[in-house]
C-alpha cells in the first residue's frame, strides 16, 4: 500500500497568484503571446505590448501554471479596449489539476456572457481547487483575447442571483423595510446568509378587491 499526500497553499489574499506564472495557449496572433496576459499590466499605449490573444482557430484556449494547487476565490478578466470586445463573448473559466484537453475538462467556475471594452470582470469561484486556470471558446472561426488574467484566493465568497417576485404585500416596494422582511423570511428556511436589494424599481400594482356574489355597495 502507498501512502499519498496533497497539500493546498495558502497565500496572502492580495497575491495575484497568475502573475508572472507560466502562461500557454493554443495560438499566437503575431507578437500577442500567452504571457502577456500575465504580466501586471492590464491596458498600456500599445495593446499587443499588454495583451494575448490565438489566431483565428476553432476552440482557442489560453492557460496559467499557477504551481501550485490553491482554492481559487475569484478570476479577474480584463477585456481589450477597442472594436473587437466582443470576441470574449462565450468565454469558459475552467480551475483545476487535469491538463486532458488543455484544461478544459475541469470543472468550471463560469461563462463570460460578455465585458464591456477595456472593463476588468470578476467571476467568483468559491474557493475550486486547482493548478491551471484556463479558458477556452468552444466554436469555429474565434479568437481568445486578454489583456490580463488575475487569479485569488482571498474570501469570502459571494454568489450572486436575480430573482424574479411577485408580492402581496401592504408595505410600499420602495419601503428597505420590505427587504429586511424578505431577508427574514429566508433565514426562518435556512437561507441566512442572504443580502437582498432591488436591481431596479418594482412596479406596484393595486389589485382590486374581491366582493363576495350577491354583494352590494352602499
């Protein structure tokens, strides 16, 4: 029988734990190579001095060694600053120890629906273990560009949801009371570490009162 043991490091949760680290991808559109993405500098005069990016290929990948494994808290994209933003649409942020198909067979800690140009994004990823951070765009005819990828394990972890409500309730929609009520009733059914707020204002609607048949108005 042998014996086996794994370690997870702990580092200062500043420590941008990408930077600087071995940094790969599947292609390289001219100078715009894998590292670039990794180096401390999210937007600079020249994009391609700052910036990594494949040529035009079917499924790009780009991928950082941490060296080490970590329980990653949270990945920070930031998107390039000019008309071609849209490229990161569809972009998956995969954190794990297999290198099987490039990475991209660990679990995955989100989608990119899209960053608005030269934006920094932050994914949470609740604290997945892993050595190799990747991403990857499933598709023909794409190409995988980033002008900086950052990589954390500080907390806590935060997970963010829109909830669609409909309310019968006799408080004003604009009242914070109302959300504290929310948020209390969630605690009674073991929901309480919950902070609610409003993504935009509700709309109040005056439902008419049910009069019993036969019924009628002085």
């Amino acid at each position: 029988m042998r014996n086996f043991k794994s370690s997870i490091k702990a580092r200062n949760k500043l420590d941008n734990l990408a930077l600087k680290r071995n940094a790969s991808q599947s292609s390289s559109f001219g100078f715009w190579s894998a590292e670039r993405a990794v180096d401390g500098s999210r937007t600079g005069p020249k994009l391609w001095s700052v910036c990594s990016s494949t040529a035009n290929q079917s499924n790009p990948w780009w991928r950082v060694d941490l060296g080490d494994v970590y329980r990653v808290s949270r990945v920070i994209i930031t998107n390039i600053n000019n008309s071609v933003a849209d490229r990161i649409n569809g972009a998956q942020i995969h954190i794990g120890n297999s290198l099987e198909n490039n990475g991209t067979n660990n679990p995955m800690c989100a989608v990119i629906s899209s960053i608005p140009a030269g934006v920094s994004a932050t994914f949470l990823c609740c604290f997945m273990e892993g050595r190799y951070v990747s991403l990857f765009i499933p598709g023909d005819s794409k190409m995988l560009t980033l002008c900086e990828v950052e990589v954390y394990v500080e907390g806590p972890c935060w997970k963010q949801s829109l909830v669609k409500l409909k309310l019968n309730s006799s408080f004003s929609l604009s009242d914070v009371q109302l959300l504290t009520q929310l948020e209390s009733a969630l605690a009674r059914i073991g929901l309480s570490d919950v902070t609610l707020h409003w993504t935009q204002l509700p709309k109040q609607e005056v439902m008419p009162k049910q009069v019993a048949p036969g019924y009628r108005y002085p």
